[in-house]
C-alpha cells in the first residue's frame, strides 16, 4: 500500500522540486532548459503547476497575467451569467481565478510546502518601503530580525519541510539582481546555465546603453532627462535600487534618495520639485488597458492636484503606465523593462521597444487639458 500518495501535487513530491513564491523568481527559473518540472507555486494564491513559457525572456506570464487575461474574457463573453462590472479591481480579477486574494512573498502556502518537501525553497525577501528623508535600506531593511514574517516563516519551513534547501534573495541593485541569478543556478545545480543566462542579459543591456547614448547625440540632448518611476500614486512612492541603475542606462537622472533604499513614499510637492521629463507609473495592466483599473482611477487624483500640467512630462507628452513587472519587479523582465525604457525616453531614436500592451502612454494635442476624471480616456498603446 502506497502510504505516500501523490495529492494534488502529482509526483513532483518525490522529485527534487524547486519551490517558489514571486514570479519574478519562477520566470528566471524557467529560462533555465529542462527546470520547468521541477517547479512550484507555493505561494497562497499560486496552482500546483508550472507555467509554461515559449522560453524567450520576453514571453513570460506571471499568473497575475493569466488572471487578467480570464478577467477580460468573461467580460466580453455574450454569456450573460459571466459579465463582471466595469468596477472590478485587479485584485478582484485574481480572486476570481484563484479562489483569494493575491499575496505577498511571505505569504507561503506551509501545508504545499508540508506537501511536496521540496529540495529548494526559494525566496526573495523585500526590501521596506520608507518615507523621504527617513533612513532606510541596509541589512536591517530586510526585516530579519527574530519574529518578523520572514522569521516566522523560516521557522515554520525547518518544522514542515527540515530537508529543504531555503535560498533567500534581497536584491537591491541590478548588480545583486544578476547576483541573485548566479545563486539560483547554483542552488539547482545549473551553474553554467546561470552564466550564460547573465551573459546574455548584460549583452541586451550593453545594447540599451549603446542605443541610448546614438538617441542622446542625434537628439541634440545635452542634459540628461529627469525620469521618476513611480510604484503607487496613493501613496506616492518612488523605485528606486535596480529601477534607478535602468534609468542611469538608459542616460536618465533619477529622483534622488539618500542612502540604500528600494521604495520610498514622497510627496506631492517632492515630485513638482524634480519636474520630471518623464514620468512613469508601474501597474498591474489589464490585458486591454481597460481604464476602471485602480491606477486610472489614482491617476485621475493625482491630475487634480495643483502643478500637474505644468510638469514637464505632462507637457511633453511622456507620462507612461507600464506593466510593473517590467520594471519593479525581480527577474528577467527587467532587461525588456531597460528596452522599454529607453523607448519610452527616446521614442523613434532607438530600436528597442514595448512589449504589446505592456505600456500606456497619455496621448494629448500640444497644450491641450482636460478634466482630471477623463484622463483615462487619453491613454493609448505604446509600442
């Protein structure tokens, strides 16, 4: 009698599984050839299944995607019984595929991990967000200390699972980003595979560089264009870490923080000071750009506050919703997030450019306003 069945896991509790809680984790794991199997989602909102992906770093699908994508279905299905309002949030949009809300990194589904005693366990363990002008970042930003989540969860990883191989990864710059790479392969035992997986991405990365610096010189650019990134409009926060080293590759200048910090809330008078020439917001985006998404709806408060249409980005014409996998999030959607970039900042004078429907720019006549609440409306595909 077989006192170890395989449950909703299948067999892949006997094999040497890596488990995973962030996509952006599980989507550098499955660059590497013949690992998919071997993966897991155990993150509360994640299935037992891999996703499966065309292999290229620009086709990965998180399962926020899949979720958005089943989302814009049901909403255009004549099937009466499966409309949704035109209210309904992202987060709404991943419960209804997965039956809860999405979850952060540390919010780890133990009985999974009980489950399939995986060989690894992979972790990316975040940064804290801070306030302008508070200290920030460092060792102690990463919330180890003894009852924090991530403590917590550890220890409930050592009693479910004592065999399991936890690997934790804090990345804050693009170089710890590659690092973290490098770390992975040799956590799964595919070192060589991570080393060409960084050449590669340093050689994409090297052409955004080269792209950007011809873009600067044929545009007659002497300054280097301000670029704030922003991952919340309520409340403002800014990236920074790896988001920061993109913006220096691509020739920008970011908005400046002091010390070692990934996120920091700011306020509405800090970003007006900067006058950024570009401004980009990073979202979860629907898979349409539908405009009842909440960053529309944010976008529409932040257009209300005084200051707004005389931001340099504004009046250019270079304020931008891009998909935030593509920028704030680990993994190897970075390197297409650099050449979106550099495509957002130069437009025509570079060769790089957006991945379909993973970025939104607001699309106004020279001096023209409109009302904060339609702004959605000026939103269009950029590509």
């Amino acid at each position: 009698m077989d006192m170890n069945p395989p449950g909703p896991y299948g067999d892949r509790n006997r094999a040497k599984s890596i488990a995973v809680c962030d996509s952006g984790v599980r989507d550098i794991i499955q660059a590497f050839d013949g690992q998919a199997s071997r993966l897991i989602d155990v993150s509360r909102h994640g299935l037992s299944t891999p996703i499966v992906t065309d292999k290229s770093f620009g086709g990965l699908q998180s399962k926020s995607v899949q979720a958005l994508q089943h989302f814009h279905s049901r909403r255009n299905s004549s099937d009466a019984g499966s409309e949704l309002s035109l209210g309904e949030s992202v987060e709404n949009a991943i419960k209804s595929v997965f039956g809860r809300s999405s979850s952060g990194p540390m919010d780890i589904d133990f009985e999974a991990v009980a489950q399939v005693k995986p060989s690894v366990i992979i972790l990316e363990v975040p940064l804290k967000t801070c306030d302008a002008g508070q200290p920030g970042g460092g060792s102690d930003g990463r919330g180890d200390a003894g009852g924090s989540p991530l403590s917590l969860a550890l220890e409930r990883i050592r009693r479910v699972s004592p065999k399991s191989k936890v690997v934790k990864l804090s990345p804050f710059s693009l170089a710890d980003v590659l690092e973290g790479i490098l770390t992975i392969g040799e956590a799964i035992e595919e070192t060589s595979q991570a080393v060409a997986i960084v050449k590669k991405v340093r050689e994409r990365l090297r052409k955004v560089v080269s792209y950007s610096q011809k873009a600067k010189l044929t545009m007659g650019l002497v300054r280097r264009p301000r670029i704030a990134i922003l991952s919340s409009l309520h409340p403002l926060t800014v990236e920074g870490g790896w988001v920061d080293d993109l913006i220096g590759l691509v020739g920008g200048e970011p908005l400046p923080l002091a010390g070692r910090r990934k996120k920091v809330r700011i306020s509405w008078e800090n970003l007006t000071a900067f006058a950024p020439n570009v401004l980009v917001v990073c979202a979860p985006i629907m898979n349409n750009g539908d405009k009842s998404a909440k960053v529309f709806n944010d976008l529409c408060d932040i257009a209300s506050q005084p200051g707004w249409w005389q931001l340099p980005a504004v009046k250019d014409g270079v304020v931008v919703i891009c998909e935030e996998a593509l920028l704030s999030r680990m993994g190897l959607r970075l390197v297409d997030g650099a050449e979106a970039l550099a495509r957002i900042v130069y437009g025509d004078a570079v060769p790089t450019c957006c991945m379909p429907r993973s970025a939104y720019l607001l699309k106004l006549r020279p001096g023209q306003r409109v009302r904060p609440r339609i702004i959605p409306n000026y939103f269009i595909a950029y590509s």
